[in-house]
C-alpha cells in the first residue's frame, strides 16, 4: 500500500494546472495518509482524469459522471471548499 501512496503523491502533486496542484495535491498532502485501500484506488481512477474536466467538475462547472461520483471525490470537493 505504501507504494500505491507514493504514486498517488506524486500524481496528485505533479498535475498540470496550478488549480488542480493546489486543490488535488493539498488534497493528498493533507489526507492521503488517512485513506483507506478502496478510497486510495478510487483517487488513484481520478488521478487519470484531465485537468480540465477534474477542476470543471470540482468547481460544479460540469456534472461528475457516475462513474467518479463518489465518495473520495465528495472528500476533495470538501477540501476545496476549505480553502
């Protein structure tokens, strides 16, 4: 698992965008540690996403499709608000 974090690190931190390096990588900083094997997989999914649509749908601009809507992406939507 600890390998699965790593890679998750340095996606979520190695974005793209600045938004989403700020909003996906604090993210990670802030929880990663904390998630458990199945939220880690399912971050590990999103991470996959472009930037483009990961911030439109963080941001409300667009629907989240079903397939993502869950509950690690309601955590960073959290996040997000938090800032």
């Amino acid at each position: 698992m600890e390998t699965l974090r790593k890679r998750i690190f340095y996606k979520a931190t190695h974005r793209g965008l600045q938004e989403t390096d700020k909003i996906i990588g604090g993210f990670a900083e802030q929880e990663l540690n904390k998630l458990s094997l199945d939220h880690l997989c399912d971050f590990d999914k999103l991470l996959d996403v472009p930037d483009v649509d990961l911030l439109n749908w963080i941001l409300g601009r667009e629907d989240v499709p079903k397939s993502f809507d869950n509950e690690i992406f309601r955590l960073i939507v959290s996040f997000k608000e938090s800032l």
